[in-house]
C-alpha cells in the first residue's frame, strides 16, 4: 500500500509512520507536512533512509502541490493528521487558521482524492466535536456534534465535509474520533501531560488550569496509531468510529500520578487546583464499536502508558529543555 500521512511530522502522525513501518515495512508512506523535516527530527529519525519513506514540504491547501503528490507516488490511500490546534489565544488570525487548515485543507485533500480517484481517506477527529457530557453516559458515534471551542467547530466542520464527499461522490471515507491522547515525543503542546511532567521535573509548580476537575478519557498514542491502523485497513465506507481509552481520569489525578512517579512534591500542585470550585465537564467515548466491528482495543492501562511516558521524558530530558529555552 501507498500512503499519504499529512501532518507526519507531528506527535500523533510522526506515531503513526512509525507504528505503520514497524509492521508494514514494505508498504511506502509519504509524508506531507508543512514542517520541513530533516534526519535531525528524532520522532522520525529512524525511519530517514528507509527506501520506502518520502518526505515533501507542503501545505494541504495546496492544490498542485497535493495533487502532484499523489500523483508521483500513486497513492492508494489518504490518512489526514494535518491541522492547526488552538494556541490558547483566541485571535481573529488564530480563528482564520484553523478554518483555512481544517477546513478547507480537508476539502482540498478530498477534492484531490476524488479527482485522482484514491482508494481511501481517513479522517484524524477529536471527541471534542461532540463538546461536553453530564455526569454519566457516553459519546457514541451517533451523538450529536456540540463543539465548544472554535478548533473543535473546525474538526466538526472538516468531519461533515467527508461525510458528505462519501454520501455525495462515493468517496472511501473513514473517521477516527479519538480520546485524549499522551505518550513519546509530545514535546510541546497545550496537553496537561508533557506541561505536567517537564514542570514536575524541574521542580516548578505544575501550571493550575480552569478545567483541573474535568474527566477526560485518555489514550496512549501507540494505542491511537493501531485503532487507525485497524480503520485504514478495514472500515466500512462512510463509517465513523470512536477510539476511547477506557481511561477516564480528572487533570488533577494525572499530575497527582505524575507527582507521584518522579517522587515529587505535592506542594508542587497548585493550591486552586486542589481546592477551587469548578463547573463538572466531562469528555469520554465509547468505543464499542470498533472494539465490537474492527475487533480493537487499547493495550495500555492508563497507569503504564503515563510510567512509561514519564521514562521517555527522563530519557530525553535534554532534548525537550532545549526546545523550552528556544520558545
């Protein structure tokens, strides 16, 4: 199989080519990322030189560019990672990008499929696009989509654009909904994991969020990488599916965890954190079906997949303290 991974040279992607590699080592994947890649990326490091791994630099809203791609390499199938996160500000710019990239840059990757008629498509989505639950319940792939943050109302609006290049065109479309997730190389992101860790290493107090008592459900990213492995290969046309991680935990009991592996201080958690009144949300998927359909199912427990997450950043410590220094 030929695949084009957008977005490769991210956390998740990067996860991916390298979970993909690992099994399929003659499959060729073509990595199309913005992020102009070297040797020197150590997420893919191993990979470079594989006789089967290309990179290009190049924006999905490039439409020769896309299409030249798929073209050069004969691309039997499309798995779309590429897409601008939230940088915490909220700026009419930042509002812009977010529309540009998820949304339209999914419109031109599906135009191209369909032009160039590419076997499979495969969408990378959040749980966040079902916005927010109650205290019981679970999201399912019928729930309704609520986003709550305009990142998450472009995810959704992507989601109904591929759903509609299914029912309209007869596009190979799949969408992967996926939990919160964790694990290697998650150097800097607005993720509590990575924020908590260097924080408790460097023996600063862990930053206080507003949303410390919210209940997510997390997932390791090698985890995420076999679900959407199981997706690519095997889902049902114009099928959604949810990737949860039977792990629902408050941010308040990861940093308490994670305290507790490097044999911090509790003092390192902020007071607010502890003791501030909070409105309850609570994000969590059910993943029956793919668990039930695609025969999926995560193989970390939450407590390994943080141990074992907290040993890569010791490991790697001088690689992520550089990164700091140079923001």
């Amino acid at each position: 199989m030929k695949l084009l991974v957008t977005g490769g040279a991210g956390f998740i992607g990067s996860n991916f080519i390298r979970y993909i590699f690992d099994r399929y080592p003659s499959y060729t994947i073509v990595n199309y990322d913005l992020v102009a890649q070297s040797g020197d990326s150590e997420q893919l490091s191993h990979v470079y030189g594989h006789e089967n791994y290309h990179a290009v630099q190049g924006d999905i809203c490039d439409s020769s560019l896309v299409r030249d791609t798929i073209k050069r390499f004969d691309i039997d199938a499309v798995v779309n990672f590429a897409a601008v996160t939230e940088d915490g500000v909220q700026t009419m710019e930042n509002s812009e990008r977010l529309v540009r990239t998820n949304v339209l840059g999914t419109q031109n990757l599906l135009d191209s499929c369909k032009a160039l008629q590419v076997k499979r498509f495969v969408q990378i989505s959040t749980g966040g696009v079902y916005g927010s639950l109650g205290r019981t319940g679970y999201f399912t792939e019928d729930s309704a989509l609520a986003p709550s943050s305009p990142y998450d109302a472009s995810k959704a609006a992507a989601d109904l654009l591929v759903r509609a290049y299914h029912k309209t065109y007869g596009l190979h479309v799949n969408i992967a909904r996926s939990a919160c997730l964790y694990g290697p190389f998650h150097y800097m992101d607005a993720c509590p994991v990575p924020q908590f860790i260097t924080c408790a290493m460097q023996n600063k107090q862990l930053p206080e969020l507003d949303c410390s008592l919210d209940v997510r459900d997390w997932l390791h990213v090698m985890d995420h990488a076999s679900a959407v492995e199981r997706v690519l290969h095997d889902g049902k046309a114009g099928e959604v599916y949810n990737i949860g991680g039977f792990n629902e935990r408050r941010h308040l009991d990861v940093a308490e965890l994670i305290i507790g592996l490097l044999q911090k201080s509790s003092a390192l958690l902020p007071f607010a954190m502890q003791s501030r009144e909070f409105k309850y949300r609570r994000y969590t998927l059910d993943p029956s079906k793919i668990a039930s359909t695609l025969g999926w199912k995560p193989s970390y427990t939450f407590e390994q997949g943080i141990e074992e997450t907290v040993d890569w950043f010791n490991r790697h410590r001088a690689d992520w303290l550089q990164l700091h220094e140079q923001v």
